[in-house]
C-alpha cells in the first residue's frame, strides 16, 4: 500500500492544491475526520472550518474553508471547497476589514437579505479565529 | 470629379477609424487571453463536481422520487430560457447568433402551446429580445464580470433560478451561450439544467486522464459512504451544481465574446486599410488630373499669345 494519498483542493475559480500528502484532516458536517491512505470510500458534505495536511507527523499545511464537499477514495481525496484561503499566506488586516465589511452588510441589510448577510459575516468572523488560532498554534 | 479636400478628409477619417478597431483588437486579444485562462482554471471543480455528482445519483432510484432539481417536478408546462449575451457590441455576429438561437427555441416552445418565460444576462441580447418577446422577458441582470467575472456572479444568477423553481414559476430551465471553440467559430449552445442533465460538452472536454480514472472509478464500483445521508448532500450539491454550470457558461460566454471582438475588428481594420489605399490612389490620380489641367491650361494661354 502507498504512504501517501493524493489530496485535491478545488475552488470554483481554480485548482488550489493536488499533490501526494500523508494524512489530511478535513472538517465534515458530522465531525473531523483524517484521511490515510486507503481509507474506505466516503462522501461528505463539509462545514467551515480548517484543513489541515500533515508530513513528517506535524501539520505542514492550514486551509480555511468555508464549506463544500469532500470525495474519499482510497488512493485520493477530493475537496470541493465553496471557498479557500491558505492560513500561511493570510493576512490579518485584509481578514478584519472583511469581518467589518461584511458587519456595516448586515446592518445595510433589509429584512430579507438578512440571513445571507449573516452568514457571509459568520464565515469571515471563523476565519479570523483560524488566523488566530493557526498563528499561536 | 472628386473634391480634393473632401477626399483627404475621408482618409483622415478612416485612419482614426483604423486606429480604434485596431486598438479594440488588442483589447479584446489581452481580455480572451485572460478570459481563457480563468476558464482553464475553473475546469478542474466543474469537472471533479461532475464525476461527485455521478457517484452519488448512481445510487439513487431514478425518475420521480428523486430530489426535484435532479427529476423534474413532473411537468413541462413552464420553460424557463436564460439567454447569455454581452453588455457591449461590436463584436461581430456574436450577440445576434445567440439570439437567433433563442428566438428559434421561444417560437418552437411557443408553437407547442408551452408558456416561456425569459431571464437575460446582458445588455444586448435584453435589447434584441424586447422587440418582439418584451411580455415574456422577466429580469436582466447586467454588469456581470465587468471587471472579473467571479463565482459570486454565477451564484447570484443561481440563486434568482433557484427560487423562481421553488415558488414553482417554471418546470423546466435551459441557458443558452455560445461555446468557445476559437476565436473565430463559437458555438451557440442551449443546454438544460433543470432538470438537469449532464450535457454532451463534458463529454466532449474530457481529457485522457479523467477517462482512465472515470473507468478506474467505475470498475471498483466503489460502494460509497455518505455523511450526512445521500438525499442530504444531494440538497446541497445540486443548487451549488447549478451555479457551477451557470459559471462555466458565463466564463465560456466571456471568451466566447471576446474572441469574436478580436475577429471583428480585425477584419474591420483590414477593411479599413483596404478602404485607405483605395482612397489614396484615387486621391492621387485625382492631384495628378488637376495639376495636368492646370498645365494645359497655362500652356494653351501661352500659345494663345
């Protein structure tokens, strides 16, 4: 059996990412789960939170996702993401002034625009957490 | 006999002219470049959403009982057509061709006693339609991509079918682009996406890998694992699908257009220095007939003495 498995991140716009990783930690609707080579064949929906892709025993790689679904197989794994955003090369002013932008959004917002408005801030505000938090980490 | 000033007028005039389309040709050669690369880029998610969406319906029971974006909610009273042109002209044929295509399909719909209604993306195609279908034209949604077309575009085109199928306004919907073959030929294509129907172009734009695997795939038959349930994801995967679709048919569109602008005005700068020589020799026979006359003239006054 391989040691690696090929993990692919999709955005709509473009490819992010495909290469032979060891273990990749995708965050599932129901829960977080790894992927190891020869996992059994799975589809997931995925809620937003972080990936993360690990060599050598230690996470090499954090990606924010907002959400999307994940294809396992066991030589590959597949990520569709509705949105991606590399924690490495974030940075933290553009992530604040989208958290205030997408906040004066849901204050402009009429009543029906609302949940959509809310949403986009509560996925900015949990990006800006996993910056944190990948940063202290 | 012609006028000497006004023929170098005229030439002024078609050099500027010159100028522009061969300006515009750049433009448009820089944009389809650019637009080709997005689509290049955005291939690889429509197509990986493709085989996810294979894997899951192959599970599932076909016809009615399936989710009704995938089935159809039964009926095929209400047609829905989204045509996609550009907000800009001078492009050739390229708006036009995409309505001809429409208005085709509005008068077969229409001669088979269904009811139509039409969703426009950009200026163009809205102002071609109105003239003979303006009952039947519901919305028009323009400026999409004006700087860069992004997958916030396509959604938002989404989301307006999505809830118009929702509060039950139409049974079934089907875009209609032009595909990007070259920068000479596009393709006007309809293709339907509720319900929907994986179209023939994926086909087509498979490449050898995604062959290999996609038979890879289906020899292991691969018994799937769902989380949370098949019906479950399906709910998410098919509005996000449809969005899919529609930005590939955006991004298609996108060089699709600017292809045919480049054509354009390429010919029209090839006219245009054709025109100029034209011009320019008979302004040149036209000198050269003055001057002789004036020669003849003086000469005959001489000999006249």
């Amino acid at each position: 059996m391989a040691d690696t498995v090929e993990f692919e991140l999709v955005a709509p716009e473009e490819l992010l990412f495909s290469e032979p990783v060891e273990l990749v930690v995708v965050p599932g609707a129901e829960g977080d789960f790894g992927v190891l080579p020869g996992h059994s064949p799975l589809i997931s929906t995925l809620r937003t939170g972080v990936i993360s892709v690990y060599e050598n025993d230690a996470v090499n790689r954090r990606i924010f996702v907002s959400g999307g679904f994940a294809k396992v197989t066991p030589e590959r794994c597949t990520v569709l993401a509705d949105e991606a955003v590399a924690l490495e090369s974030a940075n933290r002013g553009d992530v604040e002034e989208r958290v205030n932008a997408a906040r004066a959004v849901l204050d402009a917002a009429a009543d029906d625009d609302k949940e959509n408005a809310a949403a986009a801030l509560a996925i900015s505000e949990a990006l800006l957490l996993a910056l944190d938090t990948a940063r202290q980490a | 006999m012609p006028n000497l000033k006004d023929l170098r007028v005229r030439i002024d005039s078609v050099k500027s002219t010159q100028k522009i389309t061969s300006a515009m040709k750049m433009v448009a050669a820089a944009k389809l470049r650019r637009a080709q690369e997005q689509a290049e880029a955005a291939r690889p998610y429509s197509e990986r959403m493709d085989r996810m969406l294979g894997s899951l319906s192959e599970g599932l029971p076909t016809g009615a009982g399936g989710p009704e974006l995938l089935a159809g909610n039964g009926k095929d009273d209400v047609h829905l057509l989204v045509v996609m042109t550009s907000d800009r002209g001078l492009c050739g044929g390229f708006n036009s061709s995409i309505v001809r295509g429409a208005l085709k399909i509005i008068r077969g719909l229409l001669d088979d006693g269904k009811d139509v209604k039409v969703l426009c993306v950009g200026r163009k195609g809205r102002d071609i339609l109105r003239r003979d279908f303006r009952s039947l034209i519901l919305d028009t949604f323009e400026d999409l991509g004006r700087k860069r077309l992004s997958f916030a575009d396509a959604t938002t085109v989404g989301d307006r079918i999505l809830s118009m199928f929702e509060a039950d306004e139409f049974d079934v919907c089907t875009i209609i682009y032009n595909r990007f073959q070259s920068a000479m030929t596009q393709i006007v294509t309809p293709q339907q996406l509720i319900p929907f129907r994986a179209s023939d172009v994926d086909q087509a734009n498979d490449t050898g890998d995604d062959v290999s695997e996609a038979t890879q795939d289906g020899s292991q038959k691969a018994v799937y694992e769902f989380e949370p349930d098949e019906q479950e994801i399906l709910e998410d995967l098919l509005p996000r699908n449809l969005s899919v679709q529609l930005f590939r048919a955006l991004l298609e569109n996108a060089a699709s257009e600017q292809g045919a602008r480049m054509t354009a005005m390429d010919n029209a700068t090839r006219n245009a220095g054709e025109m100029i020589d034209d011009l320019t020799v008979t302004y040149n026979r036209t000198r050269q007939a003055f001057i002789t006359k004036e020669l003849i003239e003086i000469i005959s006054g001489a000999e006249a003495l």
